[in-house]
C-alpha cells in the first residue's frame, strides 16, 4: 500500500479528501501539513510515496516547497490549485511533478491520477531493484555465463562468435587446461556448504595471484567440484618450467594454508576455442593414467596419445560371434583383455570413448539381428547416453559388461513382438522355401502379389531386421542343423540351404558363427565343440 501526504492550508478541503480516501482503503494516510515549510518537515520525517500539494499557501507555496526538497527527494507530487493558470504548471513540469488537478477536485480524476503515479512508482522501483541487482550480483552472473560456456566448450559444443567476445576468448589464442585434484580426505574440516563456498574463494585468491606471473591472461578458474580445471591464455613466452614451479608452489600454500592436498594435470597448448577442449582432453588422460602414488605436477607427452591405435574390423566380427552364441562370458573376457591393453598403452580416453561407441554399434545390430529392438534398445540407450561420462577405461570396460550381460540375460527370456499376419505368412514362406536359390525380396513381392519395396519396408518395420539378414539367418540355422544331425559334404550342405556357391556358403557361415563348416565338423565329430552357439 502506498503511502500519501496532504499539504494544503484549506482545513476543511484536508479533511474531507482523507475521509474520502481512507474509505477507498487503497492509499495509507501518513500525515498532512498546512504551507510548505511544515510540508518540507513532514515529508522529511515520513518519506512518503506521494504527497498532494496545494500550490498557493501561506508562508511557502507548494512549488517553492517542492523546489527546496530537491532532485534527491523520492516523493512523487500531484499539485492541485485553484486557478487555471499555465504559469504555474510550466514551473510544475519543470518540478518533475507527476500530476495537475484543478479545485474543486473530482474524484475519479483524483483516483485515475493516483493510480497513474502509484504505476510509475512501480515501474521505477522495478527498474531500480533491477539495476541494484545486477550490480550486486554482476560477478556472479558473470562466473556463471563463464561456467555455462567452458562446459559446452569442453562437450564439444560449437559456439557462435559473438559468446566467444563475451567471454574474452580469441580465436587465435593458445589455450591450455589444467585439472587440479584435491585430495578429499583432507576435507573433513570443510563439511558444510559454507565452508566449500569459503574455501573454494581461498583457492580461487589464491591460484590468480599465484598463476597469473607465468600465463598471458588467467581465463578461468572452475572450483565447483573436487576436482576443478584452470584455463589460461598463453603466448610466445610460455614455459613449462615455470608453470610446473608456480602450480608445485601453489600445492605448497594450498597445503600450509587450508591443509589440503593438491596434485596437477596439465594438457599442452592448442590454438582458439577447440584448443580448450583438446587441452582439457589432454589433462584428462594424464589424470586417468597416472599411477596411484602420483603427486606434484604431471604433464601430457605425445606418447600418451597412440595415433596407431585403431579399431580393426577383425573386433567387430569377435564381438558379433560371441553375442550370436550367446557367450557371455566370453564375450567379458574378451572386453576385459581388449581394455586392459587400452589401459596398458594409455591410449587416450576420446580414443577409448571411440571404442566403446564401436562395441554398443555391434550389439546395436546384434539386438535388431534377433528382432528385439524394440524392446531391449532401452538397455543399450542407457549406455549410448552415458558412456561418454566415463572418464577411464575401467569404467567403460565395466559399463560395456554389464550392459552385453544384461541384454544378453533379457534375450533368454524375451518373447518375440507380436507381428501382423502378413509378416508371419512371409517368415513361415522363408522357412518353408529356404532351400530354393532364388529366394529373395522379388519373388518373395511376387509370390504375396505385393510391391518390393512396400513388402520390404513393412517386413523391416515389425520384424526389426531386414528380409534379407532374415533369409540369412534361418539359412545359416538350417545349415548348423544339417551339419550336425547328418554330417553330409559341405557342398550338400550348400545346395540344401539354397547356396548354388558352396565356397560364399562357407563365408557366410564362418561370418555368422566365427568357424568354418569344415572345422565346425570336424569339432563336432570329435566332440569338442561347445555348444554355445545360439539356435
């Protein structure tokens, strides 16, 4: 509720606007004065949000009294006056006065005018509060529009020009990231959320008065976590040696000052916005390789990063064979030696992150494979949305296992999705006619009399497999069935299963079960062939 005033010499016209306004109950009446210089006290005293000024008044007139108040005074005045004279409302403009009302008053006009000052009066204190904001809380912005931007930078995410101004980032700048490490178990004496908040500004102090000598500029300093990163701009003068000086300095005060220990891992220099996040990648990798006693300062070298390693293709084939056969044990041993040896050579960790995507790739396809997408591509989303937050190769290789047990442990027991009746015509049709060579997608069209393309599309759609990976797989199942139940030749074999080839039958056969038909046999007569292989 706005405050008001009444500043007139007339007694009887003061008291019946207030008995006029205390019944609107929309205004509080906080005082009234009978010529300027009492109302110069009064609005001295009370500060009120509006006053209601008589113009002519004995001893000081309202616009003398408005005058005197000054350009400091937060009252807004409404004049009201008997005469109809512009002199007076020239000067009364000139007073900033927010109203002119003619006597005798009316009083609608009276409460249209009040309410047209009481709006102002919010609009001016919203700009205020506003303003008195920003300066109060333009640091903090600041850190987090800083904190916001250097966290997409190191995801990846492409920024426009105009953020990188904003920033005081360059495009053709060196940039280089630290990780600093705070050992937690030192942290006992900083366990509330005021005390992180204190002791986190006496790291910040401290690191800018420390770091800032051997860098061109201090870019940002990020004390959100437990393990925080330092981004500076460096130039023609930049040594390692100084920087590994001031950061084991830095350890050293850290430790005398809140006793807390520190160690750092520091990337190298790279140029403009993508240096940042390949200098953090960098640090990343020397955190996640160093050995557990490892203390001090420790610096990224080329040989932490194999340019040689690649994903060989032979990989996906190993992992698609112990999936069909349904091995998972074997399949984690095999996860669990292809990541040690990530681990052995400290192969970076976007490289491992590659590894990983190519790995939930093939048992993407293996899940479609078995007409199951649909239902267990739930299991592997959770590892395709997360893997990219591992920051080891332990714990990718972890996520990796538990994510093939599960979908493997799912596939024991999944029942498959229910299928139109045209889809369970053409399968039993495929099971039926395996055996005739020209079994493919246009006689398959011409034998249900529907378009190719129409066939295929719904065939693919419901079954979540292709009509020809279909045709293959009950194919290759047949030709298993054959080689064990009557261990004819392999060319028999072939022309059984529709194969006029018996040498692309094989090929077939060794890429969907990882072994010749002629080993297959030969293992399976000496019974020692595992029978682990799916049906």
């Amino acid at each position: 509720m706005k405050t008001l005033v009444i500043i007139d010499d007339e007694v009887f016209f003061r008291k019946s606007l207030i008995n006029f306004l205390e019944k609107q109950n929309i205004y509080e009446i906080a005082g009234e004065a009978n010529n300027g210089q009492a109302g110069i006290r009064l609005i001295e005293n009370v500060k009120p949000d509006i006053a209601l000024v008589d113009i002519s008044m004995p001893v000081m007139s309202g616009l003398d009294m408005i005058a005197a108040l000054g350009a400091d005074c937060r009252t807004r005045f409404i004049l009201s006056t008997g005469y109809e004279d512009f002199d007076y409302a020239k000067k009364a403009i000139s007073l900033q006065v927010r109203g002119y009302l003619l006597k005798p008053l009316d009083h609608q006009e009276l409460m249209e005018t009040l309410q047209k000052v009481s709006n102002e009066i919010d609009q001016e204190d919203s700009r205020n509060s506003y303003v008195n904001n920003y300066f109060q809380f333009r640091d903090l912005y600041k850190r987090q529009m800083q904190l916001n931007f250097f966290q997409k930078i190191i995801s990846g995410t492409t920024l426009s020009p105009d953020n990188l101004e904003k920033i005081s980032v360059h495009k053709n700048s060196g940039y280089l990231t630290i990780l600093m490490q705070i050992h937690s178990a030192n942290l006992e004496m900083w366990d509330e959320k005021s005390d992180f908040s204190l002791l986190h500004n006496i790291l910040e102090n401290i690191c800018r008065e420390i770091l800032q000598p051997v860098c061109k500029e201090l870019i940002y300093i990020d004390y959100s976590q437990m393990r925080q990163y330092i981004i500076i701009e460096t130039d023609s003068s930049f040594s390692f040696t100084d920087l590994e000086q001031s950061c084991l300095r830095l350890a050293g005060i850290y430790d005398n000052t809140v006793q807390i220990s520190t160690f750092f891992c520091c990337g190298t220099p790279h140029e403009g916005v993508e240096g940042i996040r390949y200098s953090y990648e960098e640090a990343l990798s020397v955190f996640h390789n160093r050995a557990a006693s490892s203390s001090g300062f420790l610096c990224f070298t080329p040989q932490s990063h194999s340019s040689d390693f690649t994903l060989k293709p032979l990989v996906y084939d190993d992992i698609l064979i112990f999936l069909r056969q349904r091995n998972s044990q074997a399949l984690c041993e095999y996860i669990d030696k292809y990541f040690n040896d990530i681990i052995t050579k400290k192969i970076h960790i976007r490289q491992t992150w590659s590894v990983a995507a190519a790995f939930l790739t093939v048992l993407d396809g293996f899940i479609t494979e078995c007409n199951q997408r649909e239902t267990l591509f739930p299991l592997l989303e959770n590892a395709l949305n997360t893997y990219q937050n591992c920051q080891s190769a332990m714990q990718l290789k972890q996520l990796l296992q538990s994510t093939c047990n599960t979908v493997l442990d799912s596939l024991a027991d999944e029942k498959s999705p229910r299928k139109s009746a045209l889809v369970s015509q053409i399968q039993e049709y495929i099971r039926l006619n395996f055996n005739q060579p020209d079994l493919r997608l246009e006689t398959i069209a011409s034998h249900f009399f529907i378009n190719p393309q129409h066939l295929s599309a719904v065939f693919s759609q419901e079954s979540g497999v292709t009509l020809t990976s279909y045709i293959n797989v009950c194919r290759m199942k047949k030709a298993r069935q054959f080689l064990l139940e009557n261990s004819p030749s392999i060319q028999n074999v072939a022309a059984l299963c529709g194969f006029s080839d018996s040498g692309y039958f094989s090929k077939c056969f060794r890429k969907y079960y990882g072994i010749s038909p002629k080993n297959f046999v030969s293992l399976t007569e000496k019974n020692s062939y595992p029978g682990s292989i799916g049906t």
